[in-house]
C-alpha cells in the first residue's frame, strides 16, 4: 500500500512539473546558469495555417505578457522549439533568413552573423529540439541537444527574439 502511495505522489509530482502542450511535454520552469525561468506560453509554428512544424515554448525570469517589455528586458530568456513535422534545412534557412529581414533594427548589417547561423543549421526530424538562451549580448544555441558556439552582438539577440515574439504564429507566447 505505502509503495503504491509512493508511486502516486512520484506520478503527481510529474505531471505538476510539466505542461503538455499539443502532446509535447513543456517544463513549467528551466534553470539557466542558476537562474530559474518559468514557462510564460506556449505556441505553434504553422504551415499554410493549419499544418504544425515546430511547437514552441517561451521561458522567462518573471511572466510577462508584454512584447516590448521582454524584448528590451536585460534579463536571460529561453525558447525550446520541438520538431513535430520533418524540416529540411534549405526551407529552415530561408525561414531564418526572411525572419532577420523582417525583424532587424534599422541599420544592423546582419548578413554574416547570420551566415553563421545558417551554416549551422541541419536538418531537422520528427521529435528533434533546437534551444535558444537569449542573454544582452549574445544567444547561446542548442541543436539535437548539442550546445553549439555562442552568436555574439545585442542586435543579433535582439533579432532573434524578436522574430519569435513578432510572428502571427506566436501570439500565445504572451497570452494573457
């Protein structure tokens, strides 16, 4: 009786832990270099809007639900992308390549930070996760569970993040 009490509370204490989001287990918190973030939304990236890609989960220091406030917070933020359709890596640069365009500050000559990303970036199956911590001054990348180098500069951190929160896909990155 006491071991079936133990296994309970263990399956309880799990599922308090975790929110599954579109079948994908999301963390309700991640620790960053000692700094715990919490899981502030949840979305999908969609293909001609219904077909999903990649499901996405936003974590920061405190919640928020505003977009300006995030972007230009000098606190760490974290994004888990879980692939849940296969994405060849030509489609996922030109995705990355049209985000920056978008989404660069006026006068960010961004073209070989972002080269450097995309010849980094593979070919993604069915299950595999790609990480971003955002920090000031630089985003550090985690590919199939891999830790990649780190990509300097504020504006490119800036870009990055901003394509996410940006992105009609991703409102529920900030639901209220």
């Amino acid at each position: 009786m006491f071991k079936m009490l133990a296994v309970a509370i263990c399956i309880l204490s799990l599922n308090l832990q975790a929110k599954e989001y579109k079948g994908i287990q999301f963390p309700d918190e991640v620790t960053i270099e000692k700094t715990k973030l919490i899981l502030n939304g949840n979305a999908a990236r969609k293909f001609w809007e219904i077909i999903n890609v990649y499901l996405v989960g936003l974590y920061l220091e405190k919640k928020s639900h505003n977009r300006e406030e995030v972007l230009n917070s000098k606190t760490l933020k974290h994004i888990k992308m879980h692939f849940v359709r296969h994405v060849d890596k030509s489609k996922l640069q030109e995705s990355l390549k049209e985000g920056f365009f978008n989404n660069a500050p006026k006068g960010y000559k961004y073209s070989d930070d972002l080269r450097k990303l995309l010849d980094l970036m593979p070919y993604f199956k069915i299950g595999e996760t790609m990480e971003m911590t955002f920090y000031p001054d630089r985003v550090d990348f985690k590919i199939k569970d891999q830790p990649i180098q780190s990509h300097a500069g504020e504006q490119f951190s800036y870009t990055m993040l901003k394509m996410f929160l940006t992105n009609s896909d991703f409102k529920s990155l900030l639901a209220k």
